[in-house]
C-alpha cells in the first residue's frame, strides 16, 4: 500500500481473511474481494485518497463488509 502511494497511485486492496488488516492502512483507498471487480469500478471512474478527516471512512467495517458480501466497493 505504501509504494503504490508513493507512487501518487490509488491502491486496492484485495483483502482476504491474511491481510484484511491493511484494510485500515492509512495507504489503502479501495477494498474489494475478488479481482473481477476491479474491471468495473476502473471502467466507470476511480479517484483515489478517500477522506479520512471527517471520520467517515471506517475500513475496517468496509473490508469486513466486502469480505462478508463477497462484492466490490466503491
């Protein structure tokens, strides 16, 4: 997650139950659980760095969600 954002990169997260942790880096802006859906959020538009001032932006419930539907997020 680091080296994507120091590469000015969005970063995905393709969490599974070992690196579901990463979920709350501070680097990782997107988590979904399979890869297919990656293609559909790249293809309707994807800006990275999701607000975290306002507190809103829990992604450790975001990657718990993703991990229990088993569907992508946006």
């Amino acid at each position: 997650m680091t080296a994507g954002f120091r590469a000015g990169a969005a970063t995905v997260l393709l969490v599974n139950e070992v690196n579901a942790h990463l979920a709350t880096h501070e680097h990782t802006d997107l988590c979904i659980s399979r890869l297919d859906e990656l293609s559909g959020i790249l293809e309707n538009g994807f800006v990275g760095r999701l607000s975290r001032e306002d507190g809103t932006n829990d992604t450790r419930v975001r990657a718990e969600g993703v991990l229990a539907s088993g569907k992508g997020e946006i």
